[in-house]
C-alpha cells in the first residue's frame, strides 16, 4: 500500500465520529427523503449554504412531494426560485419532477439517478449515499481540497482525470455500514467547509485528522488544491429602463434559451447610453420619455461574464411596439438577481 493509500485508509473513523460530534444543523441531514435530499442539493450549486436555508424552507412548503413540483405552474417555481441564480436548476429539477413522478417514484442507484436531467455525478453519488446508503463518493470542491491537502497531491483539480483519480481514492475507503454510508460523503463535504476552508490557511487545529495530513506535515497545505488559472471574463455595457405608465412598470421577457433563459427583466439595450441617447432607444420602443426621475449603476458577474449596467427610472406616455408587459407590482414575475438594484428601484418607484 504507498503512502498516499495508507494516509486515507485511516481517515473514516476520526472524521466519522468528528462530523456526528460537530455537524452543523441542517434540514436535509435529519431525511433520507431522496426528494428533499436532492432539492437541497441543486439549491447548492454555486450558492452558500446560509443563502439556501430560507429557500428551502420555502420551496417545500410550497411544493411538499415531487408530484406537488411536477404539477406547478412555472411562474410560481421560477418566482420562489427568484435569487438564486442559475435558473436552468429549477426548470430541471422540474423536468425530473415529472419523470420521476411518470415512474412511480426515485429511482435507488446511482446510475438510475444520472438518468434524470440536471443530475450529474456529484448530484447522483450525494443522493444515493444519503438516500439510500450506497457506496458512492461525491466529489466536490470541498472533497478536492480535502483529500489534495490529505495526501499532498499537486495534480490540477480542475482536470477531469484528477476528479477521477480522486473520486476512485475515496471509494476505496467509503465505509460499508448502512449508517457510516450516508453520511460519510457529508462528512468529507464538512470538513472542506468548515475546517479545510478555501480562500484562506485551513484551521489545522480543529481538524479531527490532522495528525494524517501530509500537507500539514509538509507545509504544503496552504499552496492545495493546485488549479489552473481562470479565464478572465468578458465585460459587457447595457443601459437598463424602468419605465413607467400609468403606476405600472414594463418587463419583458428574455429568449426561450441562453443566459437567464425565459426570465423577466426591465427592458435594455446593448451599451451604455447618455440621456440623449437613451431618449432616442425609448421613442424606438413607441414611447414619449415625459420625466427623468434617477439615473443608477449597477455591476453583476456571472461565471463568464460582466453586466456593466447604466439605468434609467423614467415616466413615459404611449402605447409601446414592443410588446411589454405592464405591472404594477412584481410579485408574480421572477426577474433575476442580475438585476437585483433595479428590481429595488423599481418596487420603490411602484410604491411612490
């Protein structure tokens, strides 16, 4: 057995009985629901943990059981999916919703769950851990970083043969009992996240198997998990109008595909636009600008991409030749956190 394989051999029983000890308190470690695992685990894709709790919580009350969200109307899914970001998440745990009602219920295994849409090796492994006990690791970011720093590998994590590599590691040592099986891929998950921290120096004092740390004993933990560099993101300059008729707003609604797919947002154009100019996009749109209340900027980043955002609250007059639809209060349309300061503005200028 080489070091590497030795280290993580003896990493289950400190971490297991360090994570029944210590574990935050989190709903969807008190089920072995596969529904409400797996709503939890989309939920966290690229979102924090303390950001998802209220949603959660909301999203099953308003759709307790699989047939509940298979059934509901897209509207209100994507408008209690409002801020989460990442859309495609909600219209596939939608389309799984229904699949999985149409077979009579989850199916148990790992290769069974990779079958429906949005779920993919992590997802599966997760749920048919916890669910149903199964021996499959699921390996995330925290996982990556744990088991790099563990056996102080410098492989670039971002390459698929290092998941891989990683990923057959930890089924090595996944632990057989029933009990030790669900939780041993939340444990690894725990301590990526609460000890084995990124964007910072671990706190190897806390950590329950420090001891085992090749990383810590070589000093190498700080420099792990070994990634490549990103690509820089691409900025992207758009004026963006509140306008206002008669105490209503205009929305619009984004294409069928792409980024924010579907969504409703406040009309805008490509570039950023003086006043002047931006009267003249108004008046293209069938619209008479008639008063200019504010003018505000805003900034958000997507993976790949920045919105450098002009905006523009004004009341106008005319009957539009774009198809808007006029509201008078946003309760019932999702718009995206992408817009989050003018959605603000907006339901302050509705409230005026």
């Amino acid at each position: 057995m080489n070091e590497n394989a030795m280290t993580l051999s003896r990493l289950p029983p400190p971490l297991l009985a360090w994570y029944r000890a210590s574990a935050r308190d989190l709903p969807w470690r008190k089920t072995r629901d596969p529904y409400r695992i797996w709503v939890s685990e989309i939920m966290l894709q690229q979102t924090r943990v303390a950001a998802v709790l209220g949603y959660y919580a909301r999203f099953l009350e308003a759709f307790p059981t699989v047939e509940a969200l298979a059934s509901a109307p897209e509207e209100h899914l994507m408008k209690l999916w409002e801020g989460l970001g990442y859309y495609s998440r909600a219209r596939n745990l939608q389309k799984a919703a229904r699949l999985v009602t149409e077979r009579g219920g989850f199916p148990d295994t790992y290769e069974g769950l990779l079958e429906l849409p949005g779920i993919g090796d992590y997802t599966a492994s997760a749920i048919a851990s916890a669910s149903f006990a199964r021996r499959e690791a699921a390996v995330d970011g925290n996982v990556l970083r744990v088991i790099t720093r563990l056996t102080d590998d410098h492989s670039d994590v971002a390459l698929p043969q290092t998941k891989k590599a990683i990923r057959s590691q930890v089924q090595e040592i996944f632990p057989e009992a029933g009990a030790d099986t669900r939780i041993f891929n939340q444990s690894l998950m725990e301590l990526g996240a609460v000890v084995c921290v990124p964007n910072g120096p671990p706190k190897c004092l806390l950590c329950p198997v420090r001891d085992l740390c090749l990383g810590r004993a070589r000093g190498t933990a700080e420099s792990l998990p070994v990634k490549a560099p990103k690509k820089s993101r691409r900025a992207e300059e758009k004026t963006v109008f509140l306008l206002l008729r008669r105490g209503q707003i205009a929305l619009r609604k984004r294409p069928a595909s792409g980024l924010l797919a579907g969504l409703w947002e406040f009309p805008n154009v490509e570039s950023a636009l003086d006043e002047p100019a931006a009267a003249v996009a108004v008046r293209a749109w069938g619209l008479e600008p008639l008063a200019w209340k504010r003018r505000l900027t805003a900034k958000h980043i997507f993976s790949h991409v920045e919105w450098h955002m002009t905006g523009y609250t004004l009341e106008v007059s005319g009957e539009d030749s774009a198809g808007f639809t006029w509201v008078d209060s946003l309760k019932h349309h999702a718009v995206p956190s992408a817009f989050a300061r003018y959605r603000e503005e907006a339901e302050h200028a509705l409230n005026e």
